[in-house]
C-alpha cells in the first residue's frame, strides 16, 4: 500500500488540533489582521492580532470535521461571488452522473479561485466537493499549508531534486490520485504546472503522463476512461492580478528571469479571491472516452474541451483590437501579425458598449508593462481561433 502520509489532505480526527494550532499561530493571526484591518494594525498589532482571534474563535465553533470546514468555505464563497462578480455561471454538471467521481482537469488563472468556484458549483446541486491538487511550491508558511490540507488539497512534490526522487515524487501524485477516484473522491488537477499567466491555456502533456504513470503497464485508453477525465473551463471577466502578471511577464521578456520575493504567491492568493472579476464562466466538459495511443492525443482532445468551452468577454476583443491597431501603425515587431491577422477574422463580433471602463482599467497597468497585458487578455481569442474552437463569441 502506498504511503502518502506526506501530502495528503487532513483527515476528520485531525481538524480539532489544527484549528487550535492556528487560533495560537502568531505569523496567521498577523496575516489576517493585515488583510482585515490593515491601518489598525499598523497602528495596534497586537490588539488587532487578539481581535481576529477572539472572531476566529467564534467563527470555527462549530467545526469538527472537513465537511464542517468545507461548508463555512462554501459560505465564504458566497460572500466572495456577491462582492467580487457581476455574476456566476456554470453550465454542463447536469451532463454528469452525481454518483461517479471525476478527474477534473481545468485551465488554471488564479491560485485558489478556480478550484474554488468549481467546489462551489458542485456545492449549489448537492454534490460533493474535489480534492484539490497543489504544487508544493505554494507551502511557504505553515498556516497556508494547513488551510489548505483542511480544504482537501493534496501536494504534488515539485521541488524534489535528483531523477530518482522527481520520479518517485511523481508516481506518489500518481498513485494518489488513483486511489482518490477509486475511493469515489473526485479531484481537480491544473492542465498544466502553474498559472496561465499569458492567457495561453494549453494541456502540457507531462501532465498525461503523470496521470497515467501509476497504471503505466496498462493501455493508455483503458486507463483515461478509469480516471473519467473532465475538462474544466473558467474564465474571469477581469482578472485582478493582471498587472503584477504583466509585470512578470514583462520581466522575463526583457531580463530573461523573474524573481518571486517571499510570500508573493500568497499575497496573489488573497488579490485573485478578495478583488472584483466582472462575470465568471465556468463550463464542464464531458469524460473522455475516446481511443488514446499517445499522452498527447488526450492532452489535445483536453484542449479542444477547454477552448470550446472558454467564455470570451468584450476585454479580451479590446485587448486584441488594441494589438492588431500597434500592427497597422508599422511597428516592426513581426509578434503582431498574428493579433492583426485574427482580428480581421473576429472584428465583426465585438462590440464595445463601456470601452471607457476598459480604458480606465488598462491605464492603470505601467506603461512599459502594457504590451503583456494587452496580450493576457487578447491571448483566449487568438488560441480559441488558432485551434478551430466553438463559441469564440464574447458575452
């Protein structure tokens, strides 16, 4: 039997003890106070530090086990979709059978919000929430991985050094997620490791691979319809870390690396859940049944699901027209041609009824930066278009 003691989610008999674990940890309480009271805090740290527990306290009362803590999450949910969207929507659960686990494999744009959002989907018809699969990269302080180990997510170990241990790292991920549908647990898992954060969202087989490497003796195809693979499309009318993604972005285009300072990814985490998104879509795909012979045919028929259920909005048109306009003034950047060449296809679908919002939320991005941000959002049109994808009308 396969141990996986070391990156599995926390179990009912385990919630208690941690949840006094955090109500004591001085570097969480610190945490939440900034993000709740953040002027009060620098003023008073301590006593906002005391505030936060003393609520905490009251608010975890009634939290005995994973379910209880997944329903207050679920309550949290609620509030984030009221405060921070327009509206929500997602389509194609009635397509799937509620007493099967799945493998959910989506395209991934923010840390926490796209593996929420579908956990909240599946909490508004009855059915039961996903563990979630999390680079270990994320665990940099020790009340982030317990949150997270409380709302089921599981760690694929990708900071193992040396082929042996990458490999056994991989096959532990494996092993796990195997046994997850087995045991009826459904999952979700990233189409590719990290965020798109150009836009770009593509299946990297790797990830195939590592799906199937615990059942690697078997056919390719018989193992993918055991792990009842659904592709998951989300896509956000705004996204609120486009510019510190731009900002990477641009980086690594002009310096050719990017350097994360401690504790920006969690940072990242409570903008992409806290700050306003517009409309969110979120589609479900249908199992994959087909017949595989190599990981990339599954990760290209993943893809195809994906784009065709990406919902496109009027920014992404925006941003594309902005691209395909530098075009015709002759820049010399050949890039362009593509955005140019895609916006004559699409031109007549746009319709730009508030182009002043979407100014106004472009200017705010740095003016060296505002190439990648204009591409983050033109980039769904031209890879929908680029693939031959259904539905690359925006709402």
């Amino acid at each position: 039997m396969p141990d996986f003691e070391d990156i599995r989610p926390y179990h009912d008999d385990e919630v208690e003890q941690v949840l006094k674990s955090l109500l004591k940890d001085q570097d969480f309480l610190s945490f939440l106070a900034k993000f709740r009271l953040r002027f009060a805090y620098g003023l008073l740290p301590g006593l906002t530090r005391q505030l936060v527990r003393l609520t905490l306290t009251w608010q975890l009362r009634k939290i005995h086990n994973i379910r209880d803590f997944q329903l207050a999450v679920a309550l949290t949910a609620k509030k984030l979709v009221k405060e921070t969207m327009t509206s929500f929507h997602s389509e194609g659960l009635e397509h799937l059978d509620p007493n099967q686990a799945y493998l959910y494999v989506g395209n991934h744009r923010d840390i926490a919000g796209d593996s929420m959002l579908l956990d909240y989907a599946l909490y508004l018809v009855g059915r039961d929430t996903v563990r979630i699969a999390v680079g270990d990269n994320l665990v940099q302080r020790k009340f982030a991985t317990d949150l997270m180990k409380l709302n089921k997510s599981f760690f694929i170990r990708r900071s193992e050094i040396g082929a042996k241990k990458v490999y056994a790292a991989l096959l532990q991920s494996s092993q796990y997620l195997h046994e997850s549908i087995n045991s009826h647990n459904s999952v979700w898992i990233a189409q590719s490791e990290g965020r798109a954060k150009n836009g770009v969202d593509l299946t990297d087989p790797a990830v195939v691979k590592m799906l199937v490497l615990a059942e690697r003796k078997r056919g390719l195809t018989d193992v993918i319809r055991d792990l009842n693979i659904v592709p998951v499309a989300i896509a956000y009318e705004f996204d609120p870390c486009d510019v510190l993604k731009a900002q990477e972005l641009h980086s690594i285009a002009t310096q050719g690396s990017y350097k994360k300072v401690p504790g920006e990814d969690l940072l990242n985490l409570v903008k992409g859940l806290g700050d306003f998104k517009g409309r969110v879509t979120l589609r479900f795909g249908h199992a994959l049944t087909g017949q595989f012979e190599i990981p990339e045919q599954v990760a290209a028929e993943i893809d195809r699901q994906i784009l065709d259920g990406l919902q496109l909005y009027p920014i992404n048109y925006w941003a594309l027209e902005q691209l395909a306009l530098t075009s015709d003034e002759g820049s010399v950047d050949s890039g362009l041609d593509e955005y140019k060449t895609v916006w004559r296809q699409v031109a007549h679908l746009a319709n730009f009824k508030d182009a002043a919002t979407l100014v106004s939320r472009f200017e705010q991005c740095p003016v060296e930066c505002r190439r990648e941000w204009l591409q983050m959002y033109a980039n769904p049109v031209v890879n929908k278009v680029r693939h031959g994808a259904a539905n690359i009308a925006p709402a």
